[in-house]
C-alpha cells in the first residue's frame, strides 16, 4: 500500500515504466471526462452548423500555438534542460527556463493580439462553405479561445521542467481539468450563452489545468523564474535553433484536422461528424501513442545525452513494438465496434440515428491508422531526444505538402469519407518516413524491431476483428426489438468477449510473447533495466 501511495505522490520520480502506467492512467481518465464532454456536446448541440463552428473555432488558435511555439515547447526544452541537470548545472537551467518564458510568452501575447485582428479574414478563407451567421458564430468563438494559448505555452514550458525531473503527476492532470473546465463551462453558462460557454469554459480550464496545475507543481520542488529578455544566452540560442524547424515546418499530425476542417466545411453537420469520430478515435492514440510518448521523452534524451547509443536504440524500438503491437489488436475491436459504439457514445438529444451511422463509417477508417498514430510518435521523440529537429520536420512538411493533393483528390472522388482514407495514407507516409530516416542516420536501426512479434499481433487483429464483425452482424436480428441502448451493450459485449477469446486463442496458436512482453517492466536491453533498477532504489530515499 505504501509503494502505491508513493506511486502517486507528487515529488515521486518516476521510472520509464511507472511513468507510463501513470500517464495511460491519467490520459484515460481524462478521455473518459472528454467522453462526458463530447456526449454532452451532442446532447445539447448535435451535429449542426453550430457545432461546426465551435470545431472550426479551434483552428486560428491551434495555428497560433504551432507557427509561435512550433507547438513542441516542452519537447524541444526537455532535451536541453535534462543535460543540464545531467551535467549538474541546475542555475543553467533555471535561467535558461526563464528566459524561455519571459521571450516567448512576450511573443505569444502580441502574436495573441495580431491573430484577434485577423480572426473575420482568416475564417472566410478558411471555411469558405460556411454561411454568414456560421462565419459570424466562428468569428466569436475564436476570439474568445485565442488567449487560451498563452496558458497552453506557458504549462507547456513548465510541465516539461516537471518531466525532466521525471516529476509527471502534474502535467498529467492537466487535460483532465481542461476537459472539466468546457463540461462545467457549458453546464452552468449554456443556457445563457449558447455553444460560447464551451469555449468560455475551454479558456478558464486552459487556465486551470495545463497552466495553474504546472506552475503549483514546480513551484512546490523550487523551481526558480526571473524576469529575463537575455536572447543572447547560449542554451536559450541553441532552444531557438531546435524549434525553429518545428515553427517552419508543418507536420500531418496537426494539419490533418485543420484539413479536414477545410474541406468539411461545405457541407452541413459534415465537421462536427469527423470531429468525434476522430476524437473517440484519439482516446486509444492518447492510451497507447501520447502518454507512452511523453513519459518516454526524457529517459530518450538521458540515454542520448549520456552516449549511451546502442541502449537508445533497442529502448525506441522496444517501445514501437509493444505500441504497434497492442495497437493492431485495439484496432480490430474499434473496427468491429464502431456502430454500436459511436451509437450508445454519442446517440442522445439532437444526435441522431442518421448521425451515428455517418461517424461511425468515419471512425471505422480511422480506427485503421491507430497503429500508425501511435509509433511514429515515438519515432519522432527519438529525432527530438537526439537534439534533431530538422531532419524530422523537412521530412513531415513535405510529406503534408504532398498529401494535399491526395486529401482534394480523395474528397472530391469520395466524399467526406475520402477525408477519412487520406488521412490514413497520410499518417502511414509520416510513419514510413520517421522509420526509414532514423535508421538512415543508424540512431533506431528497423532490423531491431521484433517484425515476427507484429507479424503475429496484425494476422491476430485482423481475425480476431472479423469473427468479431460476423458475431455482431449475426445478432442484429435477435436485437432489434430491444431498446437501442441495450441492443447496443449486448452488440458490444459480444464483440469484446468473442474478440477477447479469438485473440487470446490466435496469440497462443501462434506462440506469441506479446501477453508477457506487455506485462514485462524492463526493457530488453540490460543495460536500462539496471538503469531502472537504479531509480526505483533511489525513488524510495525521496523526502
């Protein structure tokens, strides 16, 4: 009971393993509290013109905190302020740490001010199948999210300082109390404000969550700001050329809902639709891709920093397997699930059966790509541990340029469902590309990855999904005459246990350690299990 406590301590630092059992816990806790979000914003507002435009609002500022920030603060800091403390230099980092965030909060509020200027000009460009009340509607509620940025950057700066002393209570709270902070917003100003209280709500939770939460937690383990415009500074210089690549460049893994949005926004309901159909889908990416990612990050870079290669290299690509592997199976239930699913999900209040059998098609094919999703954000925490920005954002940029012309060609071929399919393919380039590039410059060599070990997990999923399909399919008759809510959970318990069963059994037939490799907590190479030993020896001396 002890142990445990500990592992929920705020001071408590944090192995690679912990870390991500803490982070896949706090990250599906707040997608369950984004669930009661997204359900209570189809409950209260469908999927019309209304919702279209509080989706569509999110843009400009998304675009704000990317091209200023290059939407990686942390990521880029992390590896700077992590040789630091290697190196002892702890005053280094602290001046470093404020520097950071006095120039660029600077530059994130008169950037803030221009894009409120700007907002009338950029949504009719942007969205041009809207309406006027719709372009007038996107107009306010962008205006009103804009200021949230500042706190995302600044949380942003902060929480990695908490993650680079491998402190990650705090920043994983963070998006739970944003998502509370739009429910609540919505709850108590929604009948006088209409859909703006959600985005009222998102600006206060911005504040509480990403920015109060980390700011309570590194003021709790000293950490040091002084007002400082010191731009000459070394560290602060060196921070400055690896973000630039990430402001300049344009990765898919952003752009891809902001193209969406775009061509999306000629038809009526049409956003709103792919929008929770891609954010049930993110609930597995952030289980699986963004909470391994980011408690991998810094045990990344210390690895990296401390010429400790050939352990960096069997850690990233431990990593990608267990990822890939876990996701291919995750994706043969979402595939089978997604009708009854998105139903007992979304289907209430103006969200109709009309609703739930369009986002589900969506969700359907975007369920195909999570095994994309999820490794090739480890890949690029690989290229950012190795102080390498560049290489990864030219790569991704021109990839994105290139996939402009699939999604236009895609859409106007197939529809909004188009969207969907090229949003896979590409996601699938923006994979390929990481892999192939790290092991090119021989950092993450492809032949270390477990190909037996996927090979299994993807024959598995994919006959695990369809006995799955079959299964569903041949209920729906018997169903059909009971209420929708309980059609859907029996449709959906057969679909998992006959899923459970089918992957456990492939697993077994085939002989595959998967099962063991994910309960397993050291890595394979003996190196950072020792490593490992290590911390958890000196994370029981903590105060």
């Amino acid at each position: 009971m002890n142990r445990l406590l500990r592992f929920f301590r705020p001071s408590h630092q944090h192995t690679a393993f912990s870390a991500t059992l803490l982070l896949m816990g706090t990250v599906m806790l707040s997608r369950v509290i984004g669930y009661v979000r997204e359900a209570y914003i189809a409950y209260a507002f469908g999927a019309g013109q209304q919702v279209d435009a509080y989706v569509a609002a999110f843009t400009l500022p998304d675009w704000l905190n990317y091209i200023v920030a290059g939407g990686a603060a942390s990521i880029t800091f992390i590896s700077i302020y992590t040789r630091f403390l290697a190196e002892k230099r702890e005053a280094d980092a602290e001046r470093t740490f404020s520097i950071v965030i006095s120039v660029m909060s600077a530059v994130m509020i008169i950037g803030t001010i221009i894009a409120e200027i700007v907002t009338p000009q950029f949504v009719r460009w942007m969205f041009h199948g809207f309406s006027p009340a719709q372009v007038a509607l996107t107009v306010h509620l962008t205006r009103i999210l804009l200021p949230a940025q500042i706190f995302f950057y600044v949380g942003g700066v902060v929480s990695a300082v908490l993650l680079s002393h491998r402190l990650f209570l705090y920043p994983a709270f963070g998006p739970l109390l944003y998502n509370v902070g739009i429910i609540v917003g919505g709850v108590i100003g929604g009948r006088h404000f209409g859909i703006a209280s959600l985005a009222y709500g998102a600006l206060a939770g911005s504040f509480v969550g990403p920015f109060l939460a980390s700011v309570i937690g590194a003021a709790r383990i000293g950490t040091g700001y002084r007002l400082s415009f010191d731009v000459t500074n070394s560290a602060f210089l060196e921070w400055v050329r690896l973000s630039i690549p990430l402001m300049l460049g344009v990765s898919l893994v952003t752009a891809d809902d902001w193209i969406l949005r775009h061509y999306a926004s000629s038809g009526i309901g049409d956003i709103a639709r792919l929008n929770y159909a891609k954010r049930l889908f993110g609930v597995p990416i952030a289980v699986l891709g963004q909470a391994t990612g980011q408690a991998s990050l810094p045990f990344f870079a210390r690895l990296f920093n401390e010429k400790r290669l050939q352990e960096f290299a069997a850690t990233v690509n431990d990593s990608v397997y267990r990822v890939a592997a876990a996701s291919f199976l995750a994706t043969g239930w979402m595939m089978a699930s997604a009708v009854p699913l998105i139903d007992l999900v979304y289907r209430r209040g103006r969200f109709t059966i009309s609703d739930t059998q369009t986002t589900a098609v969506y969700f359907f094919w975007f369920s195909l790509s999570l095994v994309l999703w999820s490794a090739q954000g480890l890949y690029a925490r690989a290229f950012y541990a190795s102080g390498d920005t560049l290489t990864p954002m030219v790569a991704v940029t021109i990839i994105t340029a290139a996939s402009l012309l699939v999604y236009s060609f895609l859409f106007h071929k197939c529809g909004v469902v188009g969207l969907a399919y090229a949003s896979d393919i590409g996601i699938g380039a923006n994979l390929l590309a990481l892999a192939f590039l790290l092991h090119y410059r021989n950092l993450v060599s492809l032949r270390g990855l477990r190909w037996d070990e996927l090979g299994k997990s993807a024959l598995t999923a994919i006959v695990a999904g369809g006995i799955s399909l079959e299964a569903a399919r041949s209920l729906t008759p018997f169903v059909s005459g009971y209420g929708s809510r309980i059609a859907d959970v029996l449709q959906l318990t057969l679909i998992s246990v006959t899923w459970a069963a089918a992957t456990l059994l492939g697993l077994w037939l085939l002989r595959s350690s998967l099962p063991n490799d994910l309960r397993r907590r050291k890595t394979a190479y003996p190196g950072v299990a020792a490593a490992e030993s290590k911390e958890i020896l000196g994370a029981g001396r903590e105060p």
